[in-house]
C-alpha cells in the first residue's frame, strides 16, 4: 500500500472528473435538442413525425450507453434497432438489441453483428431516420471481411498491424481496405435513409474517417497507402496472403475503393462529434484546479512510442519542478492522446501501464525531482491493452518501495511487462469498463521542493 495517500486521492479524483467530462450520457443529451417533434443536432433539424420508421444501429465501446440515452430521449418514436459493443460494455436496453463481440483482435461474435447491422441497413427506406451511434473499438468489435478475406485472415492481419508501432490512421487504413463495413460502406448499405451518425473520439484530431474506420464518413485513405503502411513496417511476410492479395490488386485498380467524398450515399448523412479527448483533458484540468494544483496542458495530442513519450514529459515536468517556467509548483501537467507501443517483450501491459513505468524509470534516474512527482495515465476506456487495468499510477515511493523490481524496473519495460511491475507495487488503476473512450490521459502532480 502506498503512503502517498493523498497524493492517491487527488489522482483519482482527477480520473474520475476526466470520464465524468466524456460519459455517453450528458454527451448525448447535450447533442441532441428535442422539442415536441422538432430534433435539433448540430444545427440540422429534423422532423421526427416526417419519418414512417426511427432506427438506431452502433458500434463502438460506448455504442450501448448511448443507445440507452437515444431510447430515453427518443421515447416510444424508436423503433428499435441493433448496437455492437465489446465484451462487458453492454447495458441492457427496452427497444435495442445488444451484441457484444471481440476487441482488439475480432471475434465470430463481431462477424454475425456486423452482418445484422449490415442487414438491417439496407432494409431502411428512403422514409426512415437511422442514428448511427460510433465509438472507438469498432473497428475490431464489427469486422466485415471483404471477399476473398476470411475473419481469421483479418485476425492475423489485426495482430500483425496491433504489434507492430503502426499509428491508429495506418491500422485503420488497412481495415477500412479490408472491410464491407468500414471505410463509408455502411453508409452505402444506408442509402437512401437519412442518417444521423453522433460520434465519440479515440483519435487525435477527430477525423471522421478514422474514427471505428469511418463506417459512415468519407474515406481519404488509399490502397497505395495501405500498401506503403506494409512497406513501412516490412509486414509483408506476416500476412495472409489474401490480405496482401487484395491490397496489391486494389493497387492495380482490380479491386474497388473505399466510398470517396462525392458519393451520394453521403448526402443524406451528418456526421457529428459529440464527446473526445480535449474534453477529459479539460476535466482533469478543472479538477487539479480546484484540489490546489494550476494545471497546465502540454498536448492535445500526446502520440509516439509510450515510453519516449514519457520520458519527454517527466523532463518537462522536471523543468517545472526546478521553477524555470512561469507556472510554478503545485502545478499539475496534462496531456491527451494515446501513445503507441512497439512490443518486443513477452509481457502484459498496455501504452498507459507502459507510458507510467517508463516515467518512474526516468523520475528515478533524476532523483533530484523523485519527491515532487506523482503520476497517472488513464486509458478512458479502463482497458488498457489487453489488461483488467485501466492504467497505473506512480508515487514518489514507487521505486523505494519495490527495491527488487527498482533495481529490474528496465528488464520489466523491456519486457513490455508493465502490468506485472504495476501489480507488484499495488498501484495499477483499475475502473472497470467506463462504457466511453477517447484515448488517454496523463497528469502529472509537481510539488514545490
Ligand atoms: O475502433 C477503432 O478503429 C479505434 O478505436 C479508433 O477509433
């Protein structure tokens, strides 16, 4: 158990403030404006009494929480619908069905969810209203493997692209390349309903296209940037050989694109972002305000390799805590975005549990600032890699308490076994499931010397 208490205490009353500042619930009601019949989003209204049939459909580690709010706000006008979620982030709803399916990696379960919604899609008419509720995770939890890809192909495939350092846009091009779903087609099963897609971000600035893969927005990534993302990280080898199949025909001009700007299955579509990363930031910012801390954010878009990354900002921190910068101690900094991970090791973790043990390493090695520091990095999802973790905190204790693992801490890093380090210092952040996400969060306390 660690000592620092109260140090504990404000750290997760930061956590707390950053989910409560991204949760499904006031997002969507802030969204959507209702008034008798009158919808009003994004500066579109709509007349619900216009429509022969109200649908909802979604994927996405948040898509059942927002379901349950679109069936409070919408009453007995929902005609009911279809939402694919990740395993424990379903709630149970009056009108919806819920599936839940694999993530990171898909699963059968994801394949017949997909194919449902797909088919629900394309029985709307031209008479119908359909919500689209997207969240991060929908990616894996809904795969559509185009033909000759087969579900284990994009298995493989998801393996190789997860473990390799590559960028959520480059995973995400591929998957858009390999996918019925994906990359606009959704909207093309859509067509011609009016489609009200409300979205919540995991990835750094916003861009529809990413975001789950783009399911109901215009796709700007190419096969050629498909085959340049197998090229920069030398995955040829690795993959099926359909997956390369299809990337190299679709180079030739063999196989059809993704849906592009311009398409009519995107006239009757609004795409719009109603909860990310910038919000949990700025939560966790009002929060370190008020329990004494003047909060300074360095990035809205914290990226790179987590441990580089950290390293960057516990140095930053460090400057701070030797009062060279304006803002002086007690003084909270605050990052958002997410990190990658290029795993070599054989051990568990995931980017925050992995970011938190590269930043005691490197607040060990400056010691001079070992007491001021105090770290967390929360995955809002509250899974962080393929953990029960949402990520980990650090403590001015957290070495000194662990001499064995102190002394080791770089093996366990080199080993990407973050979780184990963590378990052994007590002091993983565990939240469950938060049924939202938009990427990470960091904070770190500076105390005055
Ligand atoms: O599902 C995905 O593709 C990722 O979470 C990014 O949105």
């Amino acid at each position: 158990m660690t000592v620092y208490k109260e140090k504990e205490r404000i750290l997760r009353a930061i956590a707390d403030r950053a989910l409560q500042a991204v949760s499904p619930d006031p997002a969507m009601r802030t969204a959507l404006s209702l008034e008798n019949d009158t919808l009003t989003v994004d500066g579109r209204t709509y007349d619900l009494a216009s429509f022969e049939r109200i649908f909802v459909i979604g994927a996405g580690k948040a898509s059942a929480a927002m379901a349950r709010t679109l069936e409070s706000v919408l009453g007995d006008r929902l005609h009911g619908g279809l939402v694919a979620t990740k395993y424990g982030h379903g709630v149970k709803l009056k009108k919806t069905r819920v599936m839940e399916s694999g993530h990171p990696v898909p699963d059968p379960a994801g394949e017949r969810a997909a194919k449902d919604i797909l088919g629900l899609a394309k029985g709307t008419t031209e008479k119908d209203l359909v919500f689209c509720l997207l969240s991060g995770g929908a990616s894996a939890i809904v795969p559509a493997p185009r033909d000759p890809v087969t579900l284990s192909h994009k298995q493989a495939a998801t393996r190789s692209l997860l473990e390799c350092g590559a960028t959520i846009n480059e995973i995400n091009a591929i998957r858009k390349h390999l996918s019925r779903f994906k990359g606009g087609h959704l909207a093309g099963a859509l067509e011609p309903a009016t489609v009200v897609s409300l979205i919540i971000s995991d990835v750094i600035g916003d861009h529809l296209d990413v975001i789950g893969s783009g399911p109901t927005a215009p796709d700007d990534s190419t096969f050629l940037d498909c085959q340049a993302v197998l090229d920069k990280y030398e995955l040829c080898a690795d993959l099926p050989d359909a997956v390369r199949r299809v990337i190299r025909d679709g180079c030739a001009g063999k196989e059809p694109e993704t849906r592009k700007k311009g398409d009519s299955c995107f006239n009757r579509v609004l795409n719009t972002i109603i909860a990310g990363n910038a919000m949990a930031v700025d939560g966790a910012a009002e929060a370190a305000r008020e329990l004494g801390y003047t909060p300074v954010v360095t990035d809205y878009a914290m990226a790179g390799e987590a441990r580089d990354t950290a390293s960057r900002m516990i140095r930053l921190a460090h400057e701070y805590g030797e009062g060279l910068h304006e803002v002086k101690p007690p003084l909270c900094l605050l990052a958002g975005g997410e990190t990658t991970v290029t795993v070599r090791g054989r051990g568990k973790g995931g980017r925050n549990q992995e970011f938190a043990l590269a930043a005691a390493i490197e607040i060990a090695e400056i010691h001079s600032c070992r007491e001021q520091m105090s770290v967390l990095c929360l995955g809002t999802d509250g899974t962080d890699g393929p953990t029960d973790a949402a990520g980990a905190m650090v403590f001015p204790d957290t070495m000194a308490r662990s001499e064995a693992q102190a002394m080791v801490a770089r093996e366990f890093l080199a080993d990407n076994n973050a979780y184990r380090f963590f378990t052994n210092t007590g002091t993983l952040l565990k939240t469950g499931p938060t049924l939202t996400n938009v990427m990470d969060v960091v904070a770190i306390l500076v105390d005055p010397k």
